[in-house]
C-alpha cells in the first residue's frame, strides 16, 4: 500500500493523465519506494516536490510530413517529452517505433531523471521519438524522415538546453541524418547537441558498447555481493539489438556464457555460447531475422514464438522493451535455479515479476541502475565535445566501469539507509530521487 499522501498523488496522477498506462506503472514504481523518504523529509512534500516531478516541464509534439520513394506523402508524429532539468539540460533518447505515444514517451522520460541523476553526472531527464517504423524503408526514406523530423525538433533543443540520443529505432545512421540536418538548419556545428554520433565527427568510444557493457558491470558487482561472480554462469539474454549484443559481449569477457537471445519473431538457443560475430554480422549488418542465425551456426536452434525466458539460466538480462518479462515468465526462471536479473531494457519486467523475484530472493536490478551505463557515456560524450577532445577505448572504458560501479553502491547505501537492506529497485528510486529533490528545493519553485 502507498503513503496516503503518496497514495493521492497517484490519484492525481492517474486523473491528470488518462490512458497512459506505461507512465502510470513507472510513476507508482518510484512512489512505491518513497514513503520512508517523506517521513525523513517532510520539506520535499511541503514544497510539493513529488507532484512537480511528476509533472514534465514542456510536452511537445509535432506533424511530421515527409515523401516516401513512391512519391506517396507520408504523416507521422513526433514528440519530445522535456521533463525535469534541475540536474542539467534534459538528456534522454529518441525512440522510432509504431507503438510510441505520449504515454510512452512520458514513462522513457519519467524513468530517465532518476537513471540520469543516479550517474551522478549534470544532467536532467527527458525523452522522445516517433510512431515512425524505419524497418523495411530505405535509406533515402530514413533520411527524408529525421530531415523533417528535425526541421520542428531543432527548435526546442541545444547542448545547454536539451540533448537527445538514440534509443530502439534510432541508430548511427538515424543520428547522423538528424545531425546533418540541426547543422543544416541553425549553421552551427553544435557537436554536444546530439550523442551517439560516429567516430569520425565528435562520437565516443564506447557509446555503441555503453549500455550493454555498463549492464554487465552492474551485474558483477551484484554478484560480487554474495561472493561471485559471472564464471561459469549460463545467462540468457532477451533481444539481439544494440543493448543484447554488448551485454553479451561483456559478459562473455567477464566469464560467463551467453546461451540464448531473441527478436519478436522468436529465439534462438545455443549451448555452445552465441556466436557474436555471427550475431553482430545478422544483426548490424544484414539486418535480418534471429532466426538466420539458426540456420548458420551447426547446433543451434530456432524457437517460433514462445518465450526465451522458457531457458534455463542463472543469470537472466531483459534487453529487448518495457513489460516484456511478465509473472509466469518470473516463476519459470526462479524455478530453473535463476539468481539475478537485471534491466537492460527500460522497465522490461511487469510488476508481478519484479514481486515474485523479491519474494524468491533472486537479486534484482532495475534498469535506472542497470542500463544507465548509456546515458552516462553519453554525458561523457558531450564532455569531449564541449573540451573539443577524444578520450581512447580504454580510458573511456574505465571511466564508464567506475560509474556503474558508483550507482551500484549508491543503490545499495540508500537501501541500507531507509530500511530496504539489498533491494536495488527501493534503492535506486530512493538515491536518485534524493539528489534530484534537492537540486529541486535550492532552485526554488520554478
């Protein structure tokens, strides 16, 4: 049960935002930790702290025209959800994919204010995107669209004000058409106005790498906890995109063995250990389906459909989109000897599952911990852009590994501190609220 106050704040929320349940379930997610965190602080509920983070400072949204290669005019939205920049200027991706709507755009930024303020880096949350799809379109129709799409989005962004990134849909390509057109327009090479960028023109080691590798990180620290680590682990990871592939290859270098990974059609499994070569090459390159790797790799196999969390491992990483691992596929996993989970996707994990996971002990990680290793790369991204530098794989590499490293134990501090000894989830809603909240109170009420 909620707070009471914290409980009619829900309330409001639910009342002031009908329809929106993405955003609804990340809301009660973070309210569900604070209640011993208002009682400690009153002056954050005085001020009405809570309330106005729930509120976002600015929603945009826009018509996207733009003419796709048969001539045929073609109309999406876009939108770019600025929520809280008490911390720095909004920072958070930009998602292409026809499921998005404000909703979804509310909880990605919703949820970015507290990964972004856990990296302990000055930056604020926001997010955005379009119903766009850019599968099965061509280049030329990819790059007709950013170029509309940024003619509106360039307005109400800059690297002192609002910073985007990629997120599912939007990759090098996607940035760098985006890019090209903000310095078309505004006649300025603003590097740090966009992350994600490529090598060549102001891009960060690592930031392909960031979300996965930072993922992977968390996860040996979890384990480090109870006396562990990722040798000999069996893991099984959802998805094959850019967050799946790099926490595959992390945790391949810190010893464990990635056995399975999926796309929306279905899952391959290989006991051997996913080929990443192979992956990357379907995945990157081709851009064809997981079930491609099946017919290549001698001893795989491809499951239609059904559930890669049906795999028996011990380490289990959501990577694939929010609420895809739900109670039945939480019990199947504790009964199969499973130990962690951790979020490498934005909410992937129903409340029902995140329940029968604290219930069985298994040690659980939210992805504003667990997947903040991208944001946090991207804010380092924007410091070599802003210091006209270039920081080598390995420097770059370390810095992010210290980060993660930094929210896992300020996770775990904030647990110990209101009574929710070990629980990440409490912990890091608990942390990243704290600093936002406070950056809040100094700034008066804005």
């Amino acid at each position: 049960m909620l707070d009471e106050k914290l409980g009619d704040l829900y309330d409001e929320v639910l009342r002031r935002n009908p329809g929106e349940d993405e955003f609804h379930q990340a809301v009660r997610e973070v309210l569900d930790s604070l209640g011993p965190v208002v009682a400690k602080h009153p002056e954050y509920a005085d001020a009405a702290v809570i309330r106005r983070l729930c509120e976002p400072e600015r929603q945009i949204i826009f018509r996207v025209s733009w003419v796709d290669d048969a001539g045929n005019v073609q109309i999406n939205r876009g939108f770019r959800v600025e929520f809280n920049s008490a911390l720095g200027p909004y920072k958070g991706g930009l998602r292409f994919h026809p499921t998005v709507y404000l909703g979804i755009v509310k909880f990605l930024g919703f949820e970015q204010i507290f990964k972004n303020s856990l990296t302990g880096m000055p930056i604020g949350g926001g997010k955005g995107g379009s119903d766009f799809d850019p599968k099965g379109r061509s280049d030329g129709e990819v790059m007709r669209f950013c170029q509309a799409f940024m003619t509106e989005l360039y307005r109400h962004i800059g690297e002192h004000t609002d910073v985007p990134a990629g997120d599912i849909g939007v990759g090098g390509r996607e940035i760098g058409y985006l890019f090209g057109q903000y310095k078309r327009i505004t006649n300025r090479y603003e590097s740090g106005v966009l992350t994600g960028k490529g090598l060549a023109w102001g891009g960060s080691q690592v930031r392909t790498e960031a979300t996965g590798y930072g993922t992977a990180f968390f996860v040996e620290e979890m384990l480090k906890t109870r006396g562990d680590s990722f040798d000999g682990k069996e893991v099984v990871v959802s998805g094959s995109g850019n967050v799946a592939i790099y926490a595959a290859e992390k945790v391949r270098q810190l010893g464990g063995s990635v056995i399975a990974c999926s796309d929306s059609n279905g899952y391959v499994v290989d006991e051997r250990g996913i080929d990443l070569d192979l992956l990357k090459e379907i995945k990157e390159q081709r851009r064809a389906r997981i079930s491609t790797y099946a017919d290549t790799r001698p001893g795989a196999r491809y499951v239609e459909g059904g559930s890669v969390w049906d795999v028996p491992c011990e380490v289990a990483l959501p990577c694939a989109t929010q609420n895809e691992l739900n109670g039945r596929d939480a019990a199947t996993l504790i009964g199969n000897g499973c130990v962690v989970v951790a979020e490498g996707a934005n909410m992937p994990c129903t409340p029902d599952a995140v329940r029968l996971f604290a219930d069985a002990g298994v040690l659980f990680a939210p992805g504003k911990a667990a997947n903040a290793g991208g944001v946090a790369t991207s804010a380092l991204e924007m410091q070599q852009n802003a210091s006209r530098d270039s920081w080598s794989f390995s420097h770059t590499e370390r810095r992010l590994a210290d980060i993660v490293h930094g929210i896992h134990d300020r996770c775990l501090e904030a647990a110990d501190l209101y009574g929710k000894p070990g629980n990440y989830l409490a912990g890091a809603n608990i942390a990243g609220f704290i600093q936002v909240a406070d950056a809040m109170l100094a700034l008066g009420v804005i």
